[in-house]
C-alpha cells in the first residue's frame, strides 16, 4: 500500500505541473476544445507517467556498505531506546496514513454513486424516450444533463426551457459526460490534491463555454441568453454527474467569455509546453527516487569483490581510526566518512584498559559478496526480532561512560552462504572501548536464511549504524 500512496503522491506532482502550464498559458484562450483535451490528457497522463523511472547513474562507492540496517540507540539513561518502538511507530504512521486516504476515497466515491444513482432513478422513473427530456421539480435548479439525458425543471416557461434545452443539447453532442465521470474517478482517488479540484473547476468552464458558443452560433441572441442566465443563477444545486447551466461561480466568466475575441490557431501551439515540463519531472523524480534508494543502501545490480580471509582485529590505541582493515581491500580504501559530531576522547593523561576484539576469518564461501540479491538474507523473526536481539545485548561500556566517549559507529559484516555472520569491520570507528562493544554485539547475532541470487545461496553485505549517547 505504501507504494501505491508514493504513486499517487508522483501522480500528484505530475498534475500540479499541468495545471501550472495551464493556468498560465492556456486558461486564458478561447480555443475551447484545446483547452479541453489538455485537462483530460492531463488527467490520464498524470496517471500513466508515474510509472516511467529513468537510471539516473550515482556515485556507487557508499554501496560497498551494504544494506543498511536501522540506526541502533545506545543511552546511559534507557540502553533499549525502542528502536524497535521507533519501527512500530512508524508503522503505525504508515497504517494510520493508509486509513486516512481510504477514508477519503470511501467518503468521495459515496458522494459520486449517491448522486449518480439519484439521477439514474429518476431516469428510470420519467424519461421521455423521444426527446430524452425529463421533467422535475424538487430539484433547485432551472436544468442539467447527464448519461445523454436533459433534465429541465417543470416550473420554467416554455420558452425558456427550449433554450435551455438547447445549451445542455450542446453538451451531450459534445459527449462531456463522459468527461465529467474521468475528473470525478480522479477526485475520487486524488481527493488530498487540490489540482484535481482547479482541474474539475476548469474542465467545467470549458464545457459551458463550448455550450454557450455553440447555442450562439445557432442564432440565439447574446443579450437574451444572458438575461436568460441571469434569471436562473439563484437557487442552484450543482450535481457533481451533470452540467449545470447556471453554475452560479462561472457565470461571470461565461458572459466574458461570449464576447471575448477568438484566440489565433497558432495559440495552439502552446500545448507542447507541457512535453519538457514532462520530462523535466520524470527526471527529477526518477532522481529523487535513486537518493532514497542510496541513502536507504539498498543500491541495485552492485557487488564488490571477495575480501581477503584474515582477521579482522581492533586496535586498543586510541586513534580515530579504530580499525585494521584488510589489504588490497578498494571498497574500504576509498570509503570517506565525515568526522562525527559530538565525540570526546578522553585526556592523555588518563589510563584507560582497552580490550581487544578478534574477530574469526570468514568461512570459505562463493566469490561474489553482493549489497542486493533477489532474495535478501532472513532474521529469525524478521526486522524488528532482529532489533530486539541487538538491544537486549548491547551495553554502554562503563569506561566509556566515565571519561565522556560517545558518538556513532559503523559496524559492517556478511551474511555468507551458510547463514552465518562474519568479516565483520568497523568501517567508522569513534574509540575502541565503543567499537569493541559494536563488533561483540554483532558477532552474537544467530545463523540468519541466507541471501539467494537466482536460486543459489550467496553472501550479502550489511552494515549497522550505532549511535552512543551520553545523557
């Protein structure tokens, strides 16, 4: 489902960027059908665009990191800081977001069947086969049509009920129901977009004024069809299924519009505005899309090669750089961290016992280590058992405490062919006694399901981030 909401939200995005273009260029023209199949390709390219995504090609070094696992809290006053709360929260973010929007689309698409359901029964119950014209009375409004039927109201006088009959004629030979059933599906699904109403309010505009116009060229006079507007504007109840002839909100604006003078042919030119905005926004978002995808370390298609098979051993120096990494080793030669915020030694003048950890050679497995395989390596008990097991091991290091060490390590180690962890590294170390404490944690983690690339077990990378806090 959470897919499918970064799809609408990409849909979104794409309709705002039409609007844009015409409200700016072409709102303002009198090329009426123009502007109409603008609104509607608009609308059904909003919906088809999203799913195009270009490779924009990135850095890959930070990849080498593996999967990234997420950030792991350590504090003196709460050790088990949720983390695992923290994925429960955001799930429950997610399901509360995913019950707001169906909401939504539950509440919009009942008040577009109630309406339509409302006119088909009075379809049902006294249409005139003959002339498709049905009389009313309850209803506030002079007339309307929808599903290729006129409803005009009984009260109005013969004379004015021909015209009007004439105007929503119009908007049946032009098929702008149809239209109307497309802008009100996407409020339905878009209800959050506000475009999508500008759009609905605009494709309405564009009807009327393709009905006025063709009501004028009939031969009906302007003076008496606006006199005939203006005696119908009050008490108007608008259908979301149907167009209205005396829209109360476009009436100004249709009166402009019958006299206004008629846009060149060349004005239709302006559509193609809309191409590079197109593709200016598929690359964004296809760029955007690949950030998220690096800054998550879930890159595609990248491997790095086997590492050498020795110990990995932590020194007891207190050096920035925590970690005696292996040689011939160009993932972790060309990793450059940034300096950590936040981080105290401590004074040289104090002992401090530092131990050191060793870590196992990896067992001899296939050559390829891989970040991304088809089928990802598998904790017992999924995500969450996994952060609940790091948590209920993890300390904060009493000496570490006591001379003021804290800030965030990055633990890296491979999930290999057997289900087994090992080469575990730390690739950004702060100080031994909080490395050590990082590398112990992980080397207690239990046999994992390992990773598959097409079908064959294989070692998959991951990397952890743990984050020492002093209170």
């Amino acid at each position: 489902m959470n897919a499918f909401l970064i799809y609408l939200l990409k849909s979104a995005l794409f309709l705002a960027g039409f609007y844009t273009i015409y409200f700016l260029f072409l709102s303002r023209d009198t090329q009426y059908s123009r502007n109409r199949a603008f609104i509607l390709l608009s609308v059904i390219f909003s919906f088809l665009l999203p799913v195009i995504s270009l490779n924009i090609k990135e850095n890959s070094t930070v990849a080498y990191i593996g999967k990234k696992l997420s950030e792991i809290i350590v504090s003196t006053e709460s050790p088990r800081l949720t983390e695992a709360g923290r994925i429960e929260s955001t799930a429950d973010i997610n399901t509360l977001q995913v019950k707001i929007y169906l909401s939504g689309v539950i509440f919009f698409g009942l008040k577009f069947i109630t309406d339509a359901a409302t006119l088909l029964v009075l379809i049902a119950r006294k249409s005139d086969r003959k002339k498709r014209v049905i009389r009313f009375r309850r209803f506030n409004t002079p007339g309307f049509s929808a599903f290729g039927y006129i409803f005009i109201k009984s009260t109005l006088s013969d004379r004015d009920a021909d015209e009007i009959i004439k105007h929503e004629q119009a908007h049946l030979n032009r098929f702008h129901f149809f239209d109307i059933l497309l802008i009100e599906i996407t409020k339905a699904i878009q209800w959050f977009n506000p475009f999508v109403y500008l759009f609905n309010k605009s494709l309405r505009a564009v009807h009327e004024y393709q009905a006025d116009s063709d009501c004028i060229n009939s031969g009906m006079g302007v003076t008496g069809y606006r006199n005939l507007m203006m005696n119908t504007l009050l008490n108007t109840r608008i259908f979301v299924t149907s167009n209205s002839f005396s829209n109360p909100s476009l009436i100004r604006k249709r009166m402009l519009m019958m006299t206004k003078k008629r846009s060149a042919e060349t004005s239709n030119l302006k559509i193609v505005l809309a191409v590079p905005l197109a593709i200016a926004l598929i690359i964004l978002i296809s760029a955007c899309e690949k950030q998220l995808k690096v800054k998550s370390q879930v890159p595609e298609n990248v491997v790095s090669n086997k590492f050498q098979e020795n110990p990995v051993e932590i020194n007891t120096s207190p050096l920035p750089r925590t970690t005696t990494q292996p040689e011939n080793t160009p993932e972790q030669r060309t990793m450059d961290y940034p300096a950590e915020e936040n981080v105290t030694n401590p004074e040289p003048d104090k002992a401090v016992n530092f131990q050191t950890t060793k870590i196992a050679p990896a067992e001899e497995a296939p050559g390829k280590v891989f970040v991304v395989v088809e089928e990802m390596p598998g904790f017992p008990g999924g995500d969450k058992a996994l952060m609940d097991f790091i948590y209920e091991k993890i300390q904060y290091p009493e000496e570490a405490k006591k001379n003021n060490i804290q800030g965030r390590v990055v633990v890296r180690f491979c999930i290999n062919y057997k289900g087994t962890v090992d080469r575990i590294t730390v690739i950004k170390g702060i100080h031994p006694l909080l490395d050590n404490e990082a590398v112990r944690v992980i080397s207690l983690l239990p046999k994992w399901e390992p990773g598959k690339q097409a079908g064959k077990p294989v070692n998959v990378w991951y990397s952890v981030p743990i984050n020492f806090q002093l209170k």
